[in-house]
C-alpha cells in the first residue's frame, strides 16, 4: 500500500545579495563648506552728551538766544518791565482775606436734605411703643432702634422690640424689620460693637444688660447680666463700647438712674456679662464748685446721660437728672461712699471736675470728635449748651427747642455743625460758624407734632442721620453738601471758639 520513496534534490541560486550590490550607489550628506566674510559695525566717532540742569548762565543764555526774535517782538522787554509789579501784587494777593472759604465745586451737589426712609415696626406701632434709641453698625449698611416708652405708664410688664434693616438691600421693605428680636421689657438704649457688625448691647428698663448677636436667629442673646446683686437696680440709660484691657478686647459700659456706673466682661461661653468694675456717682462726694452746693449724706446721682472722650481713654462724662454735668475718670481710686449691697467689686467715686448745674435732667452729651476739650449738652431747658471741659461755665448757650432737647450729635464731618432733636419733633442743625443763634437749617419730621428722643450720623455714609420718634418711626434723613462738606478754616475757627473765657 505505502513504500518509502526518495527524489532528487532540486536546488534555486540566490542572487538578493549580488543584486543589491549591483544597484548599490553612494551619497554624502555632509555640510557643504560655510563661507564666512567679516565687516565692522563699530561707530567710527564717539559722541558724548550731558543731561545734568545746566547753570544759571547757560540757561540766561538759552532763554535770550531766540533762533527767531521777530516771532515775538519785545516780549522780553515787556516782561521785564512788569516783573516788579507783578511779583508786589502776588504777594499783596497771598496776604489777602478775600477769598477765604472759596471752594471750587467740580462736581454737582446736593442742596436739599430728604427723607430717604421712613421706617416703622407694625407691632410697635399698634401698641404705641416709641423709638427710645437709635444704633448704626460698623459698616453704615444696618440701623437699629430700640421700642419701649419716654412718656407715663407702668411699663414694668411691657414687652418691646429690637429691630434691624438693611438699608443696602435692592429692595427695603420700610414696614418690615430684617431682624426683629422680643424683649421682657422696654428697650432705653442701644449700641452697635465697633468692629462685628451684627453684635448690640443694649441696656433695658429693668436694669438689665443684655448683648444679642442679630446673625443668630433662633437664640440671638449672646450674653446678658441677668438679675444679680451686680446689676443694676432701676433703668439703663445709656450703653457703650469701651477697650479691655487686652488687645483687641471690648467691655459693655452701663449707666443707669441708680448712679451706678458699670463696666462688664462678655463671656460669651458662660452667655454672661460678668462684672469688671463700679462706679457710684454721690452727692457728698463731688468735687468742690461755687456751682454745687455740698449736702450731708450719701445722695445718689441719677445718670441720664453719658459720653465717652475720643481723645482720652480715660475721660468720660455723665449728665444726670438734676441737671449736673460730670467730668469722670475710669482710674479713679477712690472708694465710693456707699454701704455694700452684695457687690461683687468695690465701687469707687470717679468725678473729678463738676460743671454748671442746669435747671433740669440732662438728657444728651456729646464730645466733638475734632477738638478734644469740646462738648455739647442738651436736656430740660431746651438749651444746647458748649462747654469746654477747662471751664465749669458753658462757652456758649443756643436756644434748640421751647420744650425739651433730647439727643445732641456732633456731625462727623463738619467741625463746626451740630445736630439736635427736640420734643416738637423737630431736628434742628446749628453751624458755629455763622455765629448766629439761629439753626442753620430746621427739618420737621411729619410726627404730628410727637417728640423725637434719638439720633446718630451713619459713621460711614456721613450724609446719613437717622433719628427715632414718639410716634414709632425711624427717619433716614440724607443730608446736604452744606451741612456735610468741611469748609476752610473750619477747625481753626473752632480752636479759636474753644479757646474763648465764658462769661
């Protein structure tokens, strides 16, 4: 079926090799020989120039060397000759008073004062609660205000309101608070913390402190004093602001109609306001002045008022409810001469210097932010009165108001301005500068003729006043160039006014 079976070999040359060697050529792919020439680029001649001021002579030379007089034929000669008139007159001009207080206005001014907003709490309004205090925030965008009662009335069971609005909103509902916070009791006065924006103290008429922190909303009292041996006995008047003693640390200072004066700590982890230091303000214990007469006992003096010195951190002054004005000192050492009530500090008696008493509670003071010796008060009298702290009498005294003046504020910007509202309801704005008696300008505030207890200037829009009314309104009033743009001399003129002897 199968055999092996063997075949021849067949076999084929390969000639791939000696073809390609056959077809083979040769290239060179080197770099033909570069040819190179040489020139000179160097200049041949060498030129210096100078670009130092040239000397009085060459530059009389420069001057006098018109490549062509004929353009401005005897200008030189005129302007020789009248050199010596021109230069008499220049000087006789830089001594003269003509044009003193000429400002040039490159751009459009505002001439009117209007109403930007009229701002009302509806609860509020319906019981009749009045604006008692007025607060601006850090960064001018937030106002608050305080609702209790100035006029008659048991408030002792009355709740109230703190309530806040953005006025950089697109859309400000006037009717509508942004924040609005309940209270125990009726609000006396508010002030917003220098540097957090949403941080107030205020001080109530139960004589408690309290600080609320607006961003929370479900839990807004960041710390509070509580009802304690240290608190205040009757109504807070008065809250500030006042550096601690750490860096970058702020204290609430109270003042109420008790004639405590108190200094807190905010413990904000305890929510606690916790005593610092007191201050008692007695009668026995003021200051000998023609002024003030001495009395036996230890009478206490009511607060109604108090002003922080923006010049020393030391200064402050109280006005209290039998018209005395006080000069007080926060390093005072000496103790108050008052039986202990449970205290947890000892109080100490802080007047240094007594002003002259007016005939009524002194209801605002206020130190003028350009000159460190300057103050205003307003109360009972219906008088504002300029005082310099040097001299128990008042530099001045204007007539603000037929019934009560109730707040006085220096304007921000203008070293000779004040503002003041009165129990007509009216603001009226004083310029020194006038050396007139009369208000430089009376805004009505449309309340009826209800009073008008507060105001404060927006700290960053300067043009802003915001002022509180009886009625329950906040009017955000925008001021005019003239009562907002610092003349010429104006700080000079009031060094010269504080520099003057009362009568």
């Amino acid at each position: 079926m199968f055999t092996d079976e063997t075949h021849d070999l067949v076999g084929a040359e390969s000639t791939w090799r000696k073809s390609h060697q056959e077809t083979q050529e040769s290239r060179s792919c080197q770099t033909i020989p570069l040819h190179t020439t040489e020139a000179e680029t160097q200049s041949k001649v060498v030129l210096d120039d100078g670009t130092q001021t040239d000397t009085q002579d060459q530059i009389s030379q420069t001057l006098s060397l018109d490549p062509d007089p004929s353009d401005f034929p005897g200008l030189l000669d005129f302007l020789r000759g009248v050199e010596d008139v021109m230069i008499l007159e220049l000087e006789k001009n830089s001594k003269s008073h003509a044009f003193d207080g000429f400002e040039v206005n490159w751009e459009d001014q505002n001439k009117t004062v209007s109403c930007t907003y009229r701002l009302q709490h509806p609860k509020a309004h319906e019981r009749h609660l009045q604006v008692t205090s007025v607060s601006w925030n850090c960064t001018g965008s937030v106002v608050a205000c305080g609702f209790g009662r100035m006029d008659d009335g048991d408030w002792s069971n009355e709740t109230s309101y703190v309530s806040t609005w953005n006025l950089d909103r697109q859309n400000v509902n006037t009717k509508r608070p942004d924040v609005d916070i309940d209270v125990s009791t009726p609000v006396m006065c508010l002030c917003f913390h220098p540097l957090l924006p949403s941080v107030v103290a205020g001080g109530l008429y139960s004589g408690e402190v309290v600080v609320w922190d607006t961003s929370r909303t479900h839990d807004p009292i960041l710390a509070q004093t509580g009802m304690s041996a240290d608190t205040h006995r009757e109504p807070v008047y008065q809250v500030n602001w006042v550096l601690g003693a750490r860096r970058g640390e702020y204290m609430v200072l109270s003042a109420g109609s008790g004639g405590r004066v108190l200094l807190w700590t905010v413990d904000g982890a305890k929510a606690k306001l916790i005593l610092s230091s007191g201050y008692a303000l007695i009668q026995q214990q003021l200051p000998w002045s023609g002024s003030v007469s001495k009395t036996r006992g230890s009478t206490t003096i009511g607060v109604t008022s108090l002003a922080l010195s923006p010049w020393d951190l030391d200064t402050f002054l109280v006005g209290s409810e039998g018209g005395l004005v006080l000069k007080c000192s926060f390093s005072s050492e000496m103790v108050a001469a008052v039986p202990p009530d449970g205290e947890s500090v000892t109080l100490r008696a802080p007047v240094q210097f007594s002003f002259s008493p007016r005939g009524g509670p002194i209801h605002s003071v206020h130190f003028s932010p350009f000159h460190r010796n300057l103050f205003i008060s307003v109360g009972t009298d219906g008088l504002a009165h300029l005082h310099s702290v040097l001299q128990p009498r008042p530099l001045m005294s204007l007539r603000v108001s037929d019934s009560y003046g109730f707040g006085v504020r220096w304007s921000p910007t203008r070293p000779l301005v004040f503002a003041a509202v009165t129990g007509q309801g009216l603001v009226q704005m004083f310029d020194l500068g006038r050396r007139s008696s009369r208000p430089a300008a009376t805004i009505d505030q449309n309340t009826g003729g209800q009073a008008s207890y507060c105001l404060e200037f927006n700290p960053k829009h300067t043009n802003l006043m915001a002022v509180g009314n009886a009625d329950g309104s906040v009017n955000i009033w925008q001021l005019s160039a003239e009562l907002t743009e610092q003349g010429a001399k104006e700080t000079a003129m009031l060094d010269q006014l504080a520099n003057e002897v009362a009568d």
